[in-house]
C-alpha cells in the first residue's frame, strides 16, 4: 500500500567529482534570529530544552561478550548540580542486537523512537513519566512489511503529530533504493514515499548525473515548504565487514550520490542534486532568512551547501574540504550553531572534531580542531552551545578493533575558544556496549521537578 497524505499541521573508493557548469549567484544574508533547541539538529516542530538539560539518552549498540550484550537505552546524568552529575543512572535493554542506530523524539517530546538498522524494529521509549527512568512502550516489529518492503529504519523525525522514518535498504536486493516511511506518533503506518529514480522519478526534475534511489537523513525547513534527504547505501554495505567492504569494488559503487529536494505537505519529490561521495547528515540553518542546509560526504571529506538561489531554485556545492581529503578522515556526524555561526563535523578516522566558521555558508573557514578518542561518531550540543557531547560508535561491524578510547560518551564545555573536559564514560569498563546516537532529557519539559535537587532546573519553549 502506497499512500501520499498531504498534511496541514505541519573511504574508501575514488570519487568521479561533478565540475559546476558555471559560478552560483551569492545569497544575501541577514542577521539570523536565535532558535532555542537543545540539539540543534532536531525538528523544528519540536518542543525545545532552552536552560539546563538533566540527561543524555545513548542509544547503544549490544556487543558480544560485553555485559548483558543487548541493545539498550542507557541514561546519564549530565545536571551539574545533580549529586549524579557524570553518572550512568538507568539502562534499559530491549533484547538481542539490532545494529542499534539513531533516534528521535515525537514532536511532543513525549517518546523516543529508536530504531535498529538490522531488525528493521523501532523501539518507542516513554521519557516523559520519569525521565529519569525511561521505559519501553512499544515495538514496532511489522516496518518492512508496513511500508512494502523497506528495510533499515534510520532517521526517526519529528512532524506535527507523525513521524518520518528514513529507510537505508528493501528486502528485493538488500540495496541501496530505499524509502521514506510515515507513522503517527503512537506507531500506527501512514504511508511509504520512495526515492526518486531514473527509471520512476515520480515528476522530480533530474538536475545532474545521479538519480539513485537511495536515503539517508532527512530535514525540514517548514516555511519553504521544503523536505530534504540524503543518501548512503544498503543492507548488504552497512553490514559488511569494513575490511571487506573495502575490498570490494563493486560495493564500493554501490553509495549514495544524491540529495532529494520534496515538497514536504505533499511528499513528492521536486528536485534530485548531485551530491557525489555519500552525503550523510543534513543539519538546517534555523535563522527566519536563512534558507540553506549543510551535508558532508563520507566518502570524499568535503562540505556542501543545499541552498536556494536568488531564482528560488534549490542547488548543491561543494564550499569546503574537511581536514585532508586524501588521509580519509571520513567525516560523520555534524552540528549547526542556533546562531547559524558554526558547524562542527567529527571524522570516525582520525577520532577528531573540528570547528568551521560558517557566517559566510558560501565559505566555511575551519577555527578549531581537537582529538577526541580513538574514534568517533556522533556529536550533541545545547542551544547557547556552551555543552558539547561525544560518542564513538559507528556501525558494529565499522568500529575499530584495536586501539584505545575506542568506545565513550565524553562531556566538554565549549568557552567560545577552547573544548574543556568534564568527563567520561568508557562503555566497554561500564559493560555497557557500544554508544551511538544521544538525545537530551528535562524534568521541566513535563513540568516536573528533579528528584535530585528539588526544582524544574530546565526552561522548555513550543
């Protein structure tokens, strides 16, 4: 069943790079306005932490021979005024191992979808009636059946009263053509909406090379009426040994190289860019004139800018290289400044994070950099930006085998200048697993007070 609701609340190979025909117009930039969020990646239809959070949710990978080795939801107190401050408080296991992945709150905040990469399962967690203690609700086991056979629930993404499920794979050929799939917020199916592509592009004007089919990440920038995916690869990649993987040149084709432009209240396609190299996160300006979105390229170290020019028209372009290219530092996950000032990107392979100057997003500048672990992945920060928070895992079969500080959640405060420390979980000592995705926890978001100190310590804002 294929249903198109509209809705009215809301490294490994050589890349061939696209030469651009000609130079894209400039945009003018105004002074963006500040948006309060936690993660400054999440929806923008979200209910929003603006003071202290109390807890970052890690979504965390079962590894064999390392405790329960279960997937779990692990919780850790990160109130500095907290007794528990730095402290795993709470795990919760969901049973076997999923390729635990990424994760993402209702529009209410309420729930907590996290999804498993191999399974296909999404496990829908209550944060809200102690968001010290999360607890399972609900599992959703029938997704490929659902949505006729997608396969690998990624993003899980907050819209008004839905949630948008990007898919990685489908269970014909386990690749890399794939889909977006809609729920309600209680885990009821809406609708699939597959990928573009050359033989069935559903209206979508092709503007370059690539018309692939597959999916990654998605954003929205609801007053531009405008939904955005990226792409990566399938099944049998994402499962793959990386020593192997690597090896092999035909998997090695087999990566996304697209960004997809939709109309987001109708779900249809509108334009396929060129974004050669696996683009993989896609983090939006939040600024009310400001209609852009950065990804980066896993495969080529590079950012692009996904921006709308002077015409309206949506375009791609390379504006800058992360660290050097040739030394396949892999670049992973990213986060955009409220201020729309800067974009940190974290590199898997050298286990560094750096920081980009972003003012002008035609030239991204990098400020800073610091070596974080052996590895790592994914990267939070609050709204003022002043908390900035690390983890390390990849995929299980990616991750690296040998080597030290391979596997962590690590705390720092920014000063505007410097990251600073503040401490460290090493998951592999704590038998917890492998930590992949966070998300931020408040009693105050449920108006609700901290058992700890006695007070709502977190301001929340619609």
């Amino acid at each position: 069943m294929r249903v198109n609701q509209p809705y009215y609340s809301s490294a490994f190979g050589t890349i061939t790079a696209i030469t651009l025909a000609s130079a894209l117009s400039a945009m003018t930039l105004l002074k963006p306005s500040i948006a309060h969020a936690d993660e400054t990646c999440m929806s923008p239809y979200m209910a929003k932490i603006v003071g202290q959070e109390d807890y970052v949710y890690v979504w965390t990978l079962g590894t064999m021979g390392i405790g329960d080795e279960q997937d779990k939801l692990v919780t850790i107190d990160v109130n500095p005024n907290s007794t528990n401050y730095g402290k795993v408080i709470h795990t919760l296991s969901v049973g076997g191992r999923n390729e635990a992945h990424h994760s993402g709150f209702t529009d209410d905040r309420r729930y907590l979808w996290a999804a498993g990469l191999d399974t296909s399962k999404i496990f829908i967690f209550d944060v809200h009636t102690n968001p010290a203690k999360p607890k399972l609700h609900k599992v959703v086991t029938d997704f490929v059946a659902k949505s006729a056979g997608v396969v690998g629930p990624h993003t899980t993404y907050a819209l008004p009263g839905r949630m948008m499920v990007t898919g990685l794979s489908n269970n014909k050929d386990h690749g890399g053509r794939t889909a977006l799939v809609e729920y309600t917020n209680e885990g009821e199916y809406v609708a699939t909406h597959w990928m573009p592509t050359d033989e069935n592009p559903q209206g979508a004007l092709k503007s370059g090379q690539f018309a692939d089919g597959y999916g990654y990440d998605v954003r929205v920038l609801p007053r531009r009426n405008v939904m955005i995916t990226s792409s990566f690869t399938g099944w049998n990649n994402y499962m793959m040994d990386l020593g192997k993987l690597m090896g092999d040149q035909e998997a090695m084709k087999r990566f996304g190289n697209t960004v997809v432009v939709w109309d987001l209240h109708a779900r249809k396609p509108k334009k396929i860019l060129d974004v050669p190299g696996a683009p993989l996160e896609i983090r939006c300006a939040w600024g009310s004139f400001h209609n852009y979105c950065f990804t980066t390229t896993a495969l080529t170290s590079k950012i692009w800018l996904i921006y709308e020019d002077d015409n309206q028209q949506w375009q791609a372009m390379e504006v800058a290289d992360i660290g050097d290219p040739k030394q396949l530092p892999l670049p992973v996950d990213i986060s955009i400044s409220a201020d729309d000032k800067t974009l940190w990107v974290d590199t898997w392979n050298d286990g560094k994070t750096r920081l980009f100057d972003i003012s002008d997003p035609f030239a991204p500048k990098q400020v800073y950099e610091e070596k974080i672990g052996g590895q790592i992945n994914m990267l939070s920060q609050s709204w003022d930006g002043k908390r900035v928070y690390f983890t390390s895992s990849l995929l299980a079969n990616w991750d690296k085998k040998q080597g030290q500080d391979l596997q962590f959640f690590k705390a720092y405060k920014w000063d505007g200048k410097k990251l600073k420390p503040e401490f460290s979980v090493d998951f592999t000592a704590e038998k917890l697993g492998r930590p992949h995705q966070m998300r931020f926890g408040s009693h105050a978001l449920y108006g609700q007070v901290h058992p700890d100190l006695g007070i709502g310590v977190a301001q929340h804002t619609r």
